[in-house]
C-alpha cells in the first residue's frame, strides 16, 4: 500500500493527473457504502443561473423552474395552486433586492442571487435559489422534483 498527499487546493500537476480516478472511487464509494444511484447528479449537471429576466438561460428555464416549483411547493407543503403561481414563484424567489455585481478580484459569475439548477436527461429536477457574497454563499431556498426524492437533493445541494 502506498499513500500520496496531492495539494487539492489550488490543484496540483499530481491532484489533475489523478481526478478521474479518483473521483470513480469516490462514486463507487458512495454508490456501495451510502446506496447512492448511479444517476446522482455531478457538477456537469448543475448550471448557475443569474436570476434576471434578461438571462437568456433563466429566461428559457423560467417555465420550468416555475412548473417545478408549484409541483414542489404543493406536494411537500401541501400549499394549493393559488399558493404557488408564477406571480408567487416570482415574488418569492426571483424577485432580489440584491443587485449583480462583477469586480475583478470576485467569482467569475460576479456577485447577486441565482438559480443553481440540477439537470437531469434535459429536465430541471431541482432548484437551490442562491445569493452569492463577497465573503459567503447564503442558500435562501431549495426545491426539488418530489419523483426524486431518493437522491437527497437538499442534501447534495447543501454540501455542494
């Protein structure tokens, strides 16, 4: 048995040479040890989302996230339709008092509130609304296809 400390952070020429495999021991860890399924969703499925109606992304995922929402909202909360229209939805989670920011020295996606979305075979299947600070990240809201339930969303998305 031999063992290897690789710097993670900022990634080594040793960490990138290893990933892959790394990361398949990782899944099949997690698929033996915790039962995850092998669809769990991966970084490649998950897509950051500035919340603003000029976003052509948020704008083509509106629907959706909308539609998912009131799904959500009336199978886990057992609100009614009325509780959880698109004026609800957008009051509620799209609406943000904070404003984009980008600066030099901040995260390439800049500073203010998104949608981090989950993707799975073309579809949404949750959704962790977001704000993005200099000095943190403040998870405001999360929610999920009820059909999917099984992948511990919310878990996933507050580890993340």
């Amino acid at each position: 048995l031999k063992v290897r400390v690789v710097r993670s952070s900022p990634p080594s020429s040793q960490f990138k040479a290893t990933f892959q495999e790394s990361y398949q021991v990782y899944k099949r860890y997690q698929m033996v040890v915790h039962k995850d399924p092998p669809d769990k969703p991966t970084i490649n499925q998950v897509r950051l989302v500035p919340v603003s109606f000029e976003d052509p992304q948020f704008q083509s995922s509106f629907n959706q996230s909308a539609t998912l929402f009131a799904k959500y909202q009336m199978s886990v909360h057992k609100d009614t339709p009325s509780d959880c229209g698109e004026h609800e939805f957008t009051r509620f989670l799209c609406d943000s008092p904070l404003e984009a920011e980008h600066t030099a020295d901040g995260p390439d996606c800049g500073y203010g509130s998104f949608h981090q979305q989950y993707w799975l075979d073309g579809r949404i299947i949750a959704v962790g609304v977001i704000d993005i600070l200099p000095y943190c990240v403040s998870s405001v809201y999360l929610y999920y296809d009820p059909d999917f339930s099984f992948l511990s969303l919310g878990v996933y998305s507050a580890l993340r």
